[in-house]
C-alpha cells in the first residue's frame, strides 16, 4: 500500500520513509507563517498559511488506520511536496523543488562545518520515536558528504557563546 502513495526514490527502508516523513515536519514547521510563503520552496510556489495546521487536518479524524491511514500521511506529506497541487506522485527523497535541494545542501554543509546542533527526539516529551543525537554517526557523515569535519563540539558556544542560557 505505501508504494501506491509514496514514489520512493531508490530503495528506501520503513525507517527511511519514516524519518524522511519526519523531516518534512521539520520543513513545514521552519516555514509555518501566518500567511502564503515561497520561503521553504525557494520560490517555486507557495505553502498554504499555517502549513503545520493544514497538514495536521488530514491526520485529525479518529482512528486512522491502515489505508486510511496512509492515505492521510500522504495528504499531509503533500502540503509540502505537492504544493501546486498538480503531482500525481510525489518523491519523499527530495525537497518540494531542486531549488530547495540545492539550499539544503548548503545549509548541510554549512552545519557540518560550522552550526552543528545536536538534536534529539525522546519518544516521551515529544510525539516522535527515540532517537537520540549521535555525534559519531554525524561526524562521519559529514566526512562521506563532503570530506569535512565539525570543528569541535563546543565551537558554536566558543564563537556566538549561550552555553548556559
């Protein structure tokens, strides 16, 4: 069922699909403004106002599950990545435009060599799985996407301060 609703791009795990889900949360989230914006398309179209609440109404109704389910995952994940509201399909392996994919890239490198923020999810005080920040694992990815390394953990304190606000 969830090839029927997702173009995956490749060859993409539960686990992938998932996370790749999350992150779209994270995307509507950073460009959640009160009213249409291009800022998280890099100008290929316009999010709705208040994306979060338009991609939260699909999943309101009570019990969703199975097809339904899915179905409402996909509306949701649409907001973002179908915003003309004309795809068919939609690829979660990339951003809503290649504009954006290419934005990312540069804010990825950028966090890999300058703003690295570890985040983490708990499962408890936040309604996503576990999965605590491994400063290891993004360390190395870091070296497989672009050959650099963070210069230390402790560098954004050291540079802008606000350890202990």
């Amino acid at each position: 069922m969830t090839l029927n609703l997702f173009k995956r791009q490749g060859c993409l795990s539960d686990s992938q699909l998932s996370l790749s889900l999350l992150l779209r949360r994270d995307y509507l989230a950073m460009g959640n403004f009160p009213y249409p914006s291009s800022y998280m398309t890099n100008g290929a179209g316009n999010l709705p106002a208040y994306p979060v609440r338009v991609a939260c109404s699909y999943m309101a109704e009570p019990h969703l599950d199975g097809p339904k389910l899915l179905t409402a995952m996909a509306q949701a994940a649409g907001v973002l990545y179908n915003f003309s509201g004309t795809l068919d399909c939609f690829s979660i392996g990339t951003g809503p435009s290649p504009e954006s994919d290419e934005s990312a890239n540069f804010w990825d490198y950028q966090w890999c060599t300058e703003m690295i923020m570890p985040a983490s999810r708990d499962g408890v005080t936040d309604m996503f799985w576990q999965d605590p920040f491994n400063y290891t694992a993004a360390v190395e990815n870091c070296r497989a996407s672009w050959g650099v390394e963070p210069r230390s953990k402790s560098w954004p304190v050291t540079q802008w301060g606000g350890h202990n606000i």
